[in-house]
C-alpha cells in the first residue's frame, strides 16, 4: 500500500491534489478490505510552493539550491547583501541589516516565528537557514503554527552552500543573491480520514498518525510509516471481539501545524476516551511514553510486564514533548501515548527531503513496529482497571509547564493558557 501512496503520486502535502488523490487511494485500499472509512472534511490557512529561486550575483553568478519554508509568502525578485547572523538570536546582531538577506546557522534553535520576528526587528529582507544535515539537503520546515504568512521570506539553504557563503562572509567577501518567492498562503480544504472498530463499550481508544507529508520527497519515512502501521492495524483489528471501541485516524495537515488532530480533538466533544496513541515515525519500539500522565503508567507497566521475554527493553518513559498529533488530544484533557522507537540513522537522515523515499523504509520496520504498537492497542482497550478520562484544565497547564515545554510553545503562538 505504501510504496503505490509513494511511487504513484509522491509527496503528500496539504492541499495538494497528489493528498487528496493518495487519501481517496487509501480509502480505497481500505474498502477493499471491506471497511468503512470516513472522510472528515476541514479546512486550514494552507501554503503551496511554487517555483522559487534565490540566485547567487556576487562573488559569481549560479543557482542556489533552497526550498522555502511553509508560510513563505510570494513576492517579487530583489536584489541584497547578505550578512551572516549565526544562531540568530538577538544579541547575534549586528545594529542595522536594513534591506539585507540574513544566513542562520544550522546552530539556531529558536521557533521560525521568533527567529523571524528578530530578523525583521532588525530590518532583514529575507532569511538563508542553513541545513543540518550534509549531503546536498533541504529541510522543508514548518514556518508557523498559526497559519499566518511569515513576516519575510526564509529559505533553507543546503548545509555545503550555507557555509560556503559563510567563509566567504568571514573573509569580507562581499555576497549578493536575488531572491523571487512564487509559494503563496491560501486557504485549503482537506480531511482526516476516521476509521472505527466498535467494541462492547462506547469508551474509545484513539490511535492516530499524520498522513500528510512535505513535498520535496515521498513522504516514507514522515509519515508513511505511520499510515502504514495504521493500515496494518486495520487489517489486524478486521472482524476481532473488542472490549473498547478501537478509532485509527490519519491525519492531515500536521507538517502545517498539527491542523488534522486539532480539527479531530476539538470534535471530540464528551466522547469518552481512554487514551491517544500518536504514531509519527515510530521504528521498532524499545519504550512506551505515558507523555507525563502518571495514571497511565501502571497499565502500561503491566502490559510490558506480561510481554515476558519480549518486554521493550526500556520498558515505560513517561516524558511529555510538544510537536505532533498527541498535542491538540493532550490540550483537550485527553491522556496521550507515544513511543521510543528510534528509526536507523541511514534512513532517518532523509526526512522532511527529496530523499525522504520508499527506498529507505524496510518492510520489516512496519511489520516488527506494528506487531508491538497493536499489543498496546489491545491492552488499552481491554484493560478493565482503566476507564475514560479527561484532565483539568489546570492539569493539563501543569502537564506542559513540568517538562518545560512552556516558553516553546508560547514562542510558537501555540499555547492555549494566559
Ligand atoms: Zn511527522
């Protein structure tokens, strides 16, 4: 299934209609199994690329290899100096960089709306970010999480070019591009796609993964891998008893902003959940993370516990993080599940890129992965000393700020307390 979503329409980005295409695959594949998915229809403030360039005029002229960052809005060609600006903090500034392009190290960690806002504080016109990873890359990066246009433009420059303007700089060798953004903002309309097992009790256990992928590659890794396991445990849940009713959810628009599982846990409503169990690029498990609800901890505790001689070698983490679908479910209250599972470095190297293709992602991954992740499906759903719940608001606040997660999410526009 995952090497016709990838080799027959590539990149899965939001609002394309290669997405909407590979969805309807998907829900074909699906119903072929003869299940019955469901297309849940939203809409986001979306982005599409289009033929961008930044061309390098001093010290001689030649294309860069860059791709824009998500939010990047069109504008006409013009012609600047660029300064380096290194991690691109504040006081990584000189006074004035009025009307210049400004190079990020691969070093600066800061969200893209912040290093942005600095860049034109102090009168930047665009940004280079140099990538971290070598080889010829480009990071696709999420530019905002609130949907709005970035204030400038900013591009992810390859690592090797990003430090060859540096050295050049250093020397106080004069270096001028020209920039020219066609990539726009614009409202999209896509969907998740819901898929429900019904069990004894109308209690749920949610497992979601993104489906939706940047464009530059395939999307295997990120997250193909997830819809696949998805896929898997669909055909593993087909026609089994359910103490819980089981409800998998590919969700889009994650890469944007985690705009599917916002739409999806803001329709929640009262439904009673157990848990939420996120799979974006989750290899082979070797913990399960409780994500900072020590109420989960014990069930999962005595999952791995009865696993015997096949329990995770690293048995239960229970360390929150900010940046994928488990996010909206934790902020409406909903107790959220991941997993430790590193995937090896030579495929992983390659995501959110052109490299970011099937060939990298071995079958095995997603038949090993799956066949764990399901037993914690079936654990939760049947374990009878676990009931639905929802935190407290003031719960919730606590869970983010204990694991300082705080200030990030703030800086992202994404923090939904005073
Ligand atoms: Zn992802």
């Amino acid at each position: 299934m995952l090497t016709r979503l990838c080799d027959d329409f590539g990149g899965r980005l939001t609002g394309s209609p290669n997405n909407r295409a590979a969805l309807e695959q998907l829900a074909s594949e699906l119903r072929a199994l003869g299940l019955k998915p469901e297309i849940d229809a939203f809409r986001l403030p979306g982005w599409e690329r289009g033929a961008d360039s930044v061309e390098l005029l001093a010290p001689f002229a030649r294309p860069l290899r860059v791709a824009a960052l998500s939010y990047t809005q069109s504008h006409a060609a013009f012609d600047a100096d660029v300064a380096d600006i290194g991690a691109g903090g504040t006081g990584d500034y000189a006074a004035d960089m009025r009307g210049k392009i400004v190079l990020l190290s691969p070093a600066a960690a800061l969200p893209m709306r912040e290093l942005s806002r600095i860049a034109v504080e102090h009168g930047a016109r665009g940004i280079l970010f140099t990538d971290r990873e070598g080889g010829g890359q480009l990071l696709a990066r999420t530019g905002s999480f609130v949907g709005e246009a970035l204030a400038l433009p900013v591009y992810s420059i390859t690592q090797e070019e990003g430090t060859w303007l540096q050295r050049l700089l250093a020397r106080g060798r004069p270096v001028r591009v020209r920039m020219e953004t066609k990539s726009r903002c614009r409202e999209v309309e896509t969907a998740n796609l819901r898929l429900v097992f019904p069990g004894r009790s109308p209690e749920r256990v949610i497992v979601g993964a993104h489906f939706d992928s940047w464009d530059l590659g395939q999307g295997a890794l990120d997250n193909g891998l997830g819809t696949a396991q998805l896929f898997a445990l669909a055909q593993w849940l087909r026609g089994r008893e359910l103490a819980r009713t089981v409800e998998l959810v590919w969700f889009n628009g994650e890469e944007q902003g985690l705009w599917g599982s916002r739409h999806a846990a803001t329709a929640l409503g009262a439904t009673p959940v157990v848990a939420m169990i996120n799979l974006d690029m989750v290899g082979v498990p070797i913990a399960v993370n409780a994500l900072g609800d020590e109420s989960l901890v014990p069930a999962l505790e005595r999952w791995n516990a009865a696993r015997g001689d096949r329990r995770l070698p690293k048995g239960v983490e229970n360390i929150n993080w900010f940046g994928s679908d488990h996010t909206p479910y934790q902020l409406a209250g909903v107790r959220a599940v991941t997993f430790n599972a590193p995937i090896p470095r030579e495929s992983v190297r390659y995501y959110h890129d052109f490299a970011d293709t099937i060939d990298k992602l071995p079958a095995q991954i997603v038949v090993d992965s799956t066949a764990i992740i399901g037993d914690v499906v079936l654990a939760l759903a049947d374990d009878a000393s676990l009931g639905a719940f929802r935190r407290s608001p003031a719960d919730t606040q606590k869970l983010f700020t204990t694991f300082g997660l705080e200030r990030r999410m703030q800086a992202t526009g994404y923090w939904p307390f005073p």
